[in-house]
C-alpha cells in the first residue's frame, strides 16, 4: 500500500522515468507524444499538476491534471504493473482531486480508450461516469469515451 505522504510535485530529475511510463503503459500501440521534451513543459506549465508516488525512492506512478476555471482535465495516470490494485493510483487521483477542489473547480473528465476495461472500471469505482463516447478518438485508430466526476456532489456526500 502506498503512504500518502510518498506523493509530491514531479520534479526535472523525474522528466524521463514519467515519458517512459507514458509511453510503455498509457501510449502503447500509438506514436510517443509524451517524450521527455513534452513532460518537461507540462513540468513548466502554471495549470498543471504533475505529481509523482514513489516508494523506496522509486517512482510506481504519477498523474498529470490541468486546470481551468470551472473544469480540471486529468491527462495522464499511470501506476507501474507491480503496483496496480494496491492504492497507488487511487492515492495520486484523489491528491489531484483535492487540488482541484483547492481551487474552487467542481469537475473533472478524462478520457480512456473502450477497450481498456481495467481503466474504465477503476475511475467507475471512484465516482466517474462515462458520459460520452468518442469513435476514432486515439489518431482515428481506436475509440476512447469520456468520463467525468462531480467532485463537489462527492464533497458533500
């Protein structure tokens, strides 16, 4: 299990391990868009989040949420394949969420592709709902669908 406090700002010592994350377990079977270069702008970038887990040192995850007024976009979250299932993901979601909720914003999508199960049923369990479907969304190759999460009804509850 992961101890919250192994969550923190991503820093450019972190740049590389989280391009290469994204690109074995978020991008496989598409081009590489997040290459160290584009991970290390989103690093630079005042809207964004990009938080890292690390356990004994080691990176086993990260996440990266932008920011706007009213809505946050979670772009990237990816836990290594040891890792998963063990609350690691769920820990960086809800330090993303929080931040969101910090800053007065209520909603936050993402996208997944339909035929990740896996992905669609973990952002399920943690209150998202899928509320559209996008055919040829990933480069006009696969289909991905929305989901989205009403982080101040949860707050509430």
């Amino acid at each position: 299990m992961i101890i919250p406090n192994s969550i923190a700002l991503a820093s450019r010592d972190d740049v590389r391990v989280i391009a290469a994350m994204s690109r074995d377990t978020i991008e496989h079977g598409l081009p590489w868009r997040y290459t160290p270069a584009r991970v290390a702008r989103l690093l630079k970038e005042p809207e964004v989040n990009l938080v890292v887990a690390r356990d004994a040192g080691d990176i086993v995850g990260f996440g990266a949420m932008r920011y706007a007024d009213e809505e946050a976009h979670l772009h990237l979250l990816a836990v290594v394949p040891d890792r998963r299932r063990s609350g690691v993901g769920a820990a960086l979601l809800a330090w993303l969420e929080s931040s969101a909720l910090t800053a007065g914003i209520g909603v936050v999508s993402l996208e997944a592709r339909t035929d990740n199960s896996a992905a669609r049923a973990f952002y399920r369990a943690l209150g998202y709902q899928e509320v559209a479907f996008m055919r040829g969304y990933y480069l006009g190759r696969e289909d991905g669908v929305r989901l989205a999460k009403d982080l101040w009804s949860d707050a509430r509850v």
